[in-house]
C-alpha cells in the first residue's frame, strides 16, 4: 500500500470532475494537487516545491493541465 | 479491476470532452512513489512523461537511450529509461520515454503494459478498466 493511497485516489477523482474549470487559470502548466488545493509551475519541480511549502508531510498528486487546443492521443 | 473515471476537459474547437486517464505511481530514483495522472492512449507505442516529471524522479534524462517520437506534426526526442509502475495493486517495470520537452501530455503507451493488461475503453461509462492478465 503506498501511502496516502486513498488522499491521492480521491484528488485524482476530484481532479477529473474539475479539470475543465482548471483549464481557464492553469492551462499549460503543471499542478500537484493535495486534499483539492492546487499549486502550479511552468514545471513539475517547481509545482510539487510549492505544493511541499503548504502540505510538508502529504505527497501531491502530479498532473498537467491541458491547454484548450485539440489533443491528438 | 482497476476503474478511473475519464477527465472532463475542454477543447476550443469541441467544447467539452471527456478524456481517458489514468492515476499511476512510478517509483522515483529515490524509492519514492510519486503519483502522477496519465492519459491512456492506444495508439501511442510507448509511455511518455515529459522532461520536467523526469527531472523531477531525479533520472539524468539523456543516460537513456536516445529515441525519436513522431506524431501527427513534428518530431521530438526521448529517452528511453527502465521505471517501476504501481497500477492499483500490480507493480510492473516499464520501459518509460521521457522527453526532451515539456510540450507533450504525459502518456500510457502499449509497449508491455497492453500485454500485461486488458484494457477496456468504457466509453458510455466513461471510464477505463484494467484487468491483469494472467
């Protein structure tokens, strides 16, 4: 079990439903989210930093916001 | 059965649309089990994470071997690094491109992970299901 398993799981869940609301302050950059509260960066390093300078003890949960050009997968 | 709910994103040109992704951890050069979200795409060959997640697992991204990605558009180069993968349960080691660029979604490829998985494109639930293969 890795820990904060179920945190991680429900900011994922979370992150899902609201990504389109992200997506009009953060598009383009990266975010680490813990317990719905984001921290941005043009990179991850500098995302999960200020993540780490509000939740020292939590591992954020590392995504990219999309910007609202066609995504080709 | 792994289950994840798609992403409701937007598109310029489409309005809303419900992407496919996945919550993975990969374990970083220090042990460490980092949680990051990945689209899972079928059509891409290989997983792809961009240069400044690899960074951030501490890799010295160019001691992978050298690899050149071509979609729709232009060329771009990635480097080829051995990571290990926690999908729910099920720790797999993967062969991960990471690029030299942070302009590309981070990505879940078929190569290995498509074998060692059935993965079904819910797309009326809009969800993903992974079932491990025997």
């Amino acid at each position: 079990m890795v820990p904060q398993q179920k945190r991680k799981h429900s900011d994922f869940n979370w992150l899902n439903k609201n990504m389109h609301k992200l997506q009009n302050s953060y598009a383009g950059k990266v975010i680490a989210v813990v317990n719905k509260t984001v921290s941005a960066g043009k990179t991850a390093l500098e995302a999960y930093n200020k993540s780490k300078k509000l939740f020292p003890f939590q591992e954020p949960l590392m995504s990219a916001v999309p910007s609202k050009d066609c995504l080709l997968l | 059965m792994i289950r994840y709910n798609w992403s409701k994103e937007i598109s310029e040109s489409f309005g809303s649309i419900m992407r496919p992704v996945a919550e993975i951890h990969i374990k970083d050069k220090n042990k460490i089990w980092r949680a990051v979200t990945m689209y899972v795409d079928s059509g891409a060959d290989v997983s792809i994470i961009k240069r400044s997640f690899g960074e951030l697992f501490g890799h010295k991204i160019k001691k992978g071997k050298k690899i050149r990605l071509k979609g729709i558009g232009s060329e771009i180069a990635a480097y080829i690094h051995k990571m290990d993968l926690l999908i729910g349960k099920h720790e797999i080691p993967l062969d991960v491109a990471i690029a030299d660029t942070d302009n590309i979604p981070n990505l879940l490829g078929r190569k290995t992970l498509f074998d060692l998985f059935e993965i079904r494109f819910k797309n009326l639930k809009k969800q993903t299901h992974f079932s491990k293969t025997a």
